[in-house]
C-alpha cells in the first residue's frame, strides 16, 4: 500500500503533475484538492465521487493516511505536501495548523496542468495558489469553524470565554489568509443553504448550492429487513458531533444505543456510557448501511453543515431524529420523514424520540426525499458548474 508522496512526486515543480489526458465526459482537465486525508468523513466522501467524475484528476492534500487513502479508491492518485515528512503528524494533524498555508502554497506547482482546479474544502484547500488563466472552484463544507468562532463547534469543545479570547486573537493571521485565498475563489459552491449563508457574511461572497452526494440506491433495504429496537449513531466521536446528548437521553429513556464510529471524544464517551450503549467503532461500509436499515432511528444530535448520515438513514427507509439547526432543516421533513428537536438537551431529545413513536412513519415517503440527494444529482450540478465557470472565463 503505497502514497504518492513527496519523494515520488516533486510539488514544488510546475512539471510535477505528468500531461494527462483529458477527461472524455468533461472535455477538461482537472486537478482535486483536499485539506487532509487523515479519516473518512462526509467531506471524503465528497471527494470520492469527484474523484470518480475525474479519474485523470490528480488529488492533492497537505497530510495523507494510507489507511484513508485505501479506503477512498486513491492509491497512486495523491500527492502530499512536506509536512507527509514530519514523524507521527499524520496522526496528529490539528498541530499542523500553523503550517498549513505554507503546506499548500507549496503543493501550488502540482495543479500546474489543470484548466480547473476543485478545492474539496472545510478549511485549508482553497488556500491553493493558481496561475492566471487557471479556475478555481471552491466547493465548501463550511469555512474553517474554529477561526469563525462558531459556537457549536467551540461550546462542544469547552472553548470559552478566556480561552475563546485567546483563540480568536491567535488565529488571526489565519482568517486574514483564509479570506484573501476566498477572494482568489472563480466559484464557491456550498454543501447547504446553512453553509451558503455562512460564505456570504464571513467572505461577502454568493455560493450555489450543491448538496452532497448520496447513493441512494445502494442504501435501499431489500425486502425482509427486519427493523430493530436501537437506535443509532453513525459519527466522528468528537465533541461538537453531540454524541454524549444521544448517550444521556437513551441512559434517560432506558433505550439502547448503538454508537458507529471513532474518533478523540471515544474515552469520555464510553465513560459516560451505560450497558444500554454499544460502541462498535469504525465498520467497512457494508456494515454501516445494514446497521442504518435495521434501527429504530438514526439520532443526529449536533448541528451539521448538512449532515450527510441524516439522508442516508431516510436512503436507508428509516427515520431521523435530529437537532433542528444547520443542515438538519434542508434535509429532514419534520413529522413526515423525522423529527426535528429545537434545543441541545437531553430532555428535548427525549420529548423528539417519544414524539417519533406516536408518529405513523412511511419508509417510502423518506426514500422519495433521500433521492433530491441522489449521486447523479450532485455529478450533475458539478459538471454545470464546471462548464458555467469555464464559459464566464472565456466571457471575459
């Protein structure tokens, strides 16, 4: 299992990336960027399907896994800036953050060949440097939540009053360098309505929303599914997920629980947790989606950006109970397909889930909604994109 890394791949050149052949479908050469690939979220899952959409596309990112980098379909594909040099930092990547400009200014000479370049971005990527004549498409999953103060993200982290202070005087630099790199941005494409408003007030820039993708079809339950009593987390274990809010209204309801995922927050978790919670880490997704059509319901108890997992439960023919903030409203039809609960605690979740059982529930109704989501959906509204930015620059 081998990464392109900087050792087989000179970054720093503008000849580093080989003439590739054009992509037939798309008539455009294309180079993908990405912040980092140190887990597999919904941000590289994004990032999956445009690699698929591209296949000539290299992929470029500051740190890279081989694990993640498997697990995404990339091997031979990604080039990885110098901090890939640096002992033990993929594993750590939140200590780069004071390198990363400086990480993919010098991954620039790699996108040297592309007519378009697609930053897959929720921090660092469209900090990318491209030449004049080259189109920058940004598609966002948010811009970077800890330089923005973003109070789901920060209060989830007991990131407050002194300390958010110091936070936000320290990162300046970043968000002077994060707002020039938008600046530089041909296209902002945003995973939600949520996120698009958030572009607007911190980049004072419009974004076309383009929701990410999901295949519904291979989320589909076969017939004789049986459904059982759990419910179900499917999550990054981290502290503005909200998964403790899941644990402690199922630890007050008697339900059971089962938690899908890993991540820093794992030890508290598990500490918090009763009997009634089963942890099964990080599952091969086969998995994930059998485990997503036998729940009672999918729990999403955390304001997302939009929050990929809440339509593939409706995908899956189950229903979703969700924090009723962010990507949550676009996404769940309340009292049809879900809940929505209003407040971050434990008895409004508890309130939601009691709501859900007296709620007559029609698996069909969600599968219809899942599918304004569908994979072809989003290849679709990509190569618009695409085509759109590529038509305004000949305008020009």
């Amino acid at each position: 299992m081998k990464i392109v890394s900087t050792e087989r791949l000179d970054i720093t050149s503008h000849d580093a990336v080989p003439e590739r052949a054009t992509d037939a479908a798309q008539r455009v050469t294309v180079a993908l960027v990405h912040d980092y690939l140190t887990q597999v979220g919904g941000a590289e899952e994004v990032l999956r399907v445009l690699a698929a959409m591209y296949p000539s596309a290299p992929v470029l990112t500051s740190l890279a896994e081989a694990r993640v980098v498997e697990a995404l379909g990339l091997v031979g594909r990604v080039g990885e800036s110098p901090l890939g040099r640096v002992p033990g930092l993929r594993g750590r990547h939140r200590l780069a953050t004071p390198l990363y400009p400086a990480a993919f200014a010098a991954l620039g000479g790699g996108v040297a060949s592309a007519e378009v370049v697609i930053a897959d971005t929720s921090a660092w990527a469209h900090l990318i440097p491209v030449s004049a004549g080259q189109l920058l498409v940004a598609y966002c999953h948010s811009p970077a939540r800890f330089l923005y103060g973003d109070d789901d993200y920060l209060a989830a982290a007991d990131v407050r009053g002194g300390k958010r202070a110091v936070l936000t005087l320290a990162t300046a630099p970043y968000r002077w360098w994060d707002r020039r790199a938008a600046r530089r941005v041909d296209l902002f494409l945003a995973n939600s309505r949520n996120v698009a408003e958030r572009i607007e007030r911190i980049y004072d820039r419009e974004a076309r929303v383009v929701h990410p993708p999901i295949d519904v079809a291979a989320l589909r339950p076969s017939d004789g599914i049986e459904v059982g009593e759990d419910y179900l987390v499917v999550s990054r274990l981290v502290p503005h997920k909200r998964v403790d809010l899941a644990i402690a209204a199922c630890a007050a309801t008697g339900a059971r629980l089962t938690v899908i995922g890993e991540g820093r927050d794992e030890s508290r978790l598990k500490a918090m947790a009763g009997t009634n919670v089963t942890f099964r880490g990080r599952l091969p997704l086969d998995q994930v989606r059998f485990a997503l059509q036998r729940s009672r319901a999918l729990l999403l108890p955390g304001a997302e950006d939009f929050g990929m997992t809440a339509v593939e439960a409706q995908a899956a023919g189950r229903p979703v109970i969700a924090y009723g903030r962010g990507g949550a409203l676009e996404s769940v039809v309340d009292g049809e397909t879900g809940i929505l609960f209003p407040d971050p605690t434990v008895g409004s979740l508890v309130d939601a889930m009691r709501r859900l059982d007296a709620l007559g529930f029609d698996s069909a109704a969600a599968l219809r909604n899942a599918l304004r989501f569908d994979t072809a959906v989003f290849e679709a509204a990509i190569r618009e994109a695409v085509d759109d930015v590529r038509s305004m620059n000949r305008a020009m």
